[in-house]
C-alpha cells in the first residue's frame, strides 16, 4: 500500500531540497567569485567582470585582469574561488556538527550544495587551468581537475554518512 508523506516530512523534505538548490546555484558559486574579489583588490589590479547564470552551473563569473600580477598572486587569485567555497562549505558541516534535527539537516544539505558546486565549476577549464598556467604546469590541469572533483567528492560522502550515523 502507498504511504503519503506527511505535512511536516513534506516541509523537511522541501526544505533540504530548497537549502542543497541555494548552495548548489547560489551560495557556493557567489562565495566563489566573492573570494577572487578578496584576493583581487588589496592589489589594485582593473578587472573586468562578466556575469551568468544556468540551472546546470548555477551563478557564475568570468574575470579578466588589467595588469600583470606576480605568478603568486595570480595563482592565489584563481584557486582562492575553490579554497573559499570549501572553507564555508565546512563551516556549514561543522555547524551541522553542533545542530540536531532539521537545523543539522538543512546546515549539511546547504554544505552539500556548496561543495557540490566546487565539482560543477572545476571542469569548466577555468581557474585550475589558469591557476596552473601561472606556475606554468598547465599540462597537468586534467590531472589536478580529475584529483579535486574526487576529493571533494571524498569530502561529501564521508559528510553525509557522518551526518546519517548521527541522525540514527
């Protein structure tokens, strides 16, 4: 026999899916482009700043750099969108950690869907083929792509059963 959801399942269910969709397409992609600002503008360099959105990707950004920035900085400036996505992104498990019930639920879905987006964007041949270029191991991009997306993939299967074997 089929059983119905209840109100309140139906509620917690939307609300997970709701809060994985915002980090997924928003939040993680926002602090992303938000952190190449950070690294970007105590040096003074122009920029130009182009801007999109698709369902598959999520909100996105392309930058273009007016000057010549030492390798250092050029390479802080690409990775800095990853490291900065990852960081909030653990911040979000670790304050699941501290929750119990929905909160922790929605805090784990919201820091699913931010380091899922690190997965989404890594393949795109922007800031880890760039970041590369800048300590001239672009041959290596592909190697670099295929080791992140399965780490970050590594990260979230272990935070998803850390937060099943809590809930249980």
């Amino acid at each position: 026999m089929k059983e119905r959801l209840e109100k309140g399942e139906l509620r917690f269910f939307t609300g997970v899916a709701g809060f994985f969709t915002v980090g997924y397409l928003f939040l993680g992609p926002g602090i992303h482009e938000l952190s190449h600002l950070f690294v970007i503008w105590p040096s003074g360099c122009e920029y130009t700043f182009r801007r999109g959105f698709n369902l598959f990707t999520g909100f996105r950004a392309s930058y273009e750099l007016g000057c010549a920035a030492k390798p250092y900085i050029l390479g802080l400036f690409y990775f800095s969108g990853y490291i900065g996505t990852l960081l909030s992104s653990l911040a979000a498990f670790y304050l699941s950690s501290k929750s119990e019930g929905w909160k922790s639920s929605l805090l784990s879905s919201l820091g699913t869907g931010m380091l899922l987006s690190i997965v989404s964007s890594i393949s795109l041949k922007g800031d880890v083929f760039n970041g590369l270029k800048a300590f001239s191991l672009e041959g290596y991009a592909d190697l670099m792509e295929l080791l992140s997306i399965s780490v970050i993939l590594l990260i979230t299967l272990i935070e998803v059963e850390r937060h099943h074997n809590s809930n249980s």
